[in-house]
C-alpha cells in the first residue's frame, strides 16, 4: 500500500467569491471528478470548527498533531523551512537586516529592512564569524529572501520567554531583550541576544557589501532585529508513529519545514517554486517516483492560496483547472493500483476574504479501501453531501489508515 496527501494551499472558497459558487465549484476539473466519483467527500476543519488556522498549525493538525499541544511560534517553523538544522530544544528567532545609525552610543533603527537588500547571503558569513562561544552557546543564522533570514540558538539554559530586539518602529534604539519570565534562562537569553546585537552590528559595519552600498547611495544592512522568539518542539515522527517512509514535495519554505518536523524526507523539485507559476507536472512525476521508494508521499501546492490572499477569484480558478489538468492529469496516466490519494486543502482562503477563513475544507478520499459515496463531483457543496461527514484535521491518520499502516489502540 501507498498513500499519497496533496493538499492545495487555501482550497476552500465561499459562495461570495465567484457570483453563488466558489472557485473550486465553478472550475472544471474533470480529473478529480473522477476521483470523486470513483472516492469519498467529506468536510474538514483544519483545527476544530470557528478556529481560523494559520497554514503552519493547519498543516500540524492535518498530519495528526494537536497544534494547540505542540505549537510553538511561527518563527520555529520559519526556521525548519529555510532548510537549517534545527533540533529539538533549540530557540528560533525570524530575523531582519536593517539599517541603524549609531547615535550617542545607542544603534538608532533608520531603516527595518535595510532598503530591501538583496546581498543578505553575502552577508551571512561575517554574522556566524559572530562568536557567543563566552556564553557557552552556538548559534546559526541563515539570511533568505530580501532583508530576511532567521536565527537558532543553541546550547544549555535557553529560553524563549524574551521580547524582540526589534522595535517594530524607525527612529528608535534597536529594542534591548528583555526576560518576559522571572527565571535565569530568560534572563541569560535576553543578554545573549543584547550582546549578539552588538557584535552583529561590529561584523557588518564595515563590510565590504555594506561600504559598497552606502558608495551607491543604498542603505547597508549594519544590524539585524529578531524577533517572533519559539523554542522549537520536539514531534514523534510520522515515520516513528507508523513504522513508515515518508517523502515531501512543496516549493513553498514553511510546508518544507512542518514536513521535516514531521520526520518526512524533502525531496528537491526542479521547477516546484511555491506560487502561481510552479511546475505541476514535474511535481507530479516526482510524486509517482518517491511512491515507488516511499510509502507516503506528501505533496503541497501553494498557487491557489496566493490567488485568494490576491482576492483574485479568476486566477484562484484558473490555477485549480491547471491543477486538474497538469497535475493530476499527469498522476491519473500512471496512478499505482495500491495507492490511497487525499485531496483536500489546508484552510479556506476565500478571494472575496483576501485571508484564511474558518470555514472547514473538501476533502476527497480515493483508493480502493475507501467506500464510494453517491457524490460525482468535487467541491464545497459535495463535499457537504459526502460520505465522509465534517471531521477536524487528521487528513494524515485517516489516509495512513485505509493503507492499514500503525498500530491498533487497544487490545
Ligand atoms: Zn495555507
């Protein structure tokens, strides 16, 4: 058996969105028609019913996990996505470079994002020839997109109850970290982070990237605010749990992370870029090849979530109907016989909304252990008639189920 979870980013839509129907309703998509017929439907909401999700928690609880037991903050998940070594204990921070002026002794925020820069990867070394080695920690820092990066600590008697060296506001000192509980870990933390501050703002003030920006007029990155501090939690792997191999293909960072957090594997894509322009065939050809190494292959495609946070109801459709053609046209001319597919999506990102909203999600359940209901069709309305009820999250359990994978509970 094989199991193979595709979730499209912000699936769900409203009737509000497309004149009486949603996007997934008024797009044609005759393969997953197909599978619809041939499957089951269901309603599923990604926490519990009136909870709008973000995607991290919404994907925790997808694959079986209660996020309000193990969520931790977004910037622990960040971390995981841009591919840093991250384990269990080690305390995250989401990071930006900024532009400070230095004025009677204090780092004056003139810039949050240092001009959009786009030399952080230049940058990153002289930030990790930063030594705490004084306070008996390591840490990591990755730069990624623009002014963005991220920020592991490591080591013994950290916290992550610290307030953000990020003032959030120009023409203002870079915030000192504060302890937000009264125990030597917080304590330690804050003056790790106050000194990290310091020593950042030394390695990169005379930088050559930075003297070579300034001569160009350009503001340097001279400074890096953290903030969003998350100790990152420690999950028993979905591999552990089923006694299974499982394998992830997502363009998008945050998808990455939450499945590696989850003990599967990422595969590299060519071409799987985590928005609208993706390359959906090449994702499915990955798929069919990890099912024949893996027995779950997890497959995020982000592109419809893009379309609704841009309200764009036509393009939310479009990008569905390239789905059904590219995608699963491409999966449905080599499905393996012994496959359970789940469709579904992670929340609801209506265009009329522009944001993630807590109405629950389609869900089709296909392969040959799942019992055909009378539905024909997917969408929110079938999905509302099908044989699968309205249940919250654990789309993962469910599909690993039919596969007959894990343990029994009981005797
Ligand atoms: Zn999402």
């Amino acid at each position: 058996m094989r199991a193979l979870l595709v979730i499209l980013d912000g699936l769900g839509g409203r009737p509000t969105d497309f004149g009486g129907a949603t996007c997934l309703e008024r797009a044609a998509h005759p393969n997953l028609d197909e599978l619809a017929a041939a499957g089951a439907l269901g309603l599923m909401d990604p926490i519990a019913p009136g909870v709008r999700p973000g995607s991290d928690t919404a994907h925790l609880s997808i694959f079986g996990y209660d996020p309000l037991q193990v969520y931790t903050g977004r910037g622990a998940f960040e971390v995981l996505g841009i591919g840093m070594d991250v384990r269990g204990g080690d305390i995250c921070f989401r990071a930006n470079f900024a532009t400070v002026e230095e004025r009677e002794g204090k780092l004056v925020v003139v810039d949050r994002r240092a001009g959009r820069l786009e030399e952080g990867k230049l940058l990153e070394e002289a930030v990790n020839a930063v030594s705490l080695r004084d306070f008996g920690v390591e840490f990591l820092f990755r730069a990624s997109t623009e002014h963005r990066g991220a920020l592991v600590l490591r080591g013994e008697g950290l916290s992550a109850a610290v307030s953000d060296t990020d003032p959030h506001e120009v023409g203002v000192p870079v915030a000192e970290a504060r302890p937000l509980e009264e125990t030597p870990a917080a304590r330690r933390t804050a003056q790790i982070l106050n000194a990290f501050t310091r020593r950042a703002y030394e390695a990169l003030r005379d930088h050559p990237v930075n003297k070579k920006r300034a001569s160009e007029g350009k503001l340097p990155g001279n400074a890096l605010l953290l903030r969003g501090a998350a100790i990152m939690p420690r999950l028993v792997p979905v591999t552990e749990t089923y006694g299974i191999r499982a394998a992830c293909i997502a363009g998008g960072a945050l998808y990455k992370g939450v499945a590696k957090l989850a003990g599967m594997e990422v595969l590299p894509v060519a071409g799987a870029t985590g928005d609208l322009k993706t390359d959906l065939r090449a994702k499915a050809r990955a798929a069919l090849e990890a099912l024949q190494a893996f027995d779950l292959v997890f497959v995020h495609i982000k592109g419809t979530d893009n379309a609704g946070h841009d309200g764009d109801a036509e393009g939310k459709k479009a990008f569905i109907e390239r789905v059904d053609r590219e995608f699963f046209g491409e999966l449905l001319l080599r499905l393996p016989q012994e496959l359970h597919l789940c469709v579904s999506g992670d929340h609801t990102t209506p265009p009329a909304v522009r944001e993630h909203t807590a109405d629950p999600v389609p869900a089709l359940f296909f392969g040959p252990a799942v019992r055909p209901d009378r539905t024909r069709t997917f969408g929110e309305r079938a999905a509302g008639e099908g044989g699968l009820g309205r249940f919250s999250g654990r789309l993962l359990p469910q599909l690993l189920g039919y596969c007959d994978f894990g343990g029994k509970f009981g005797a």
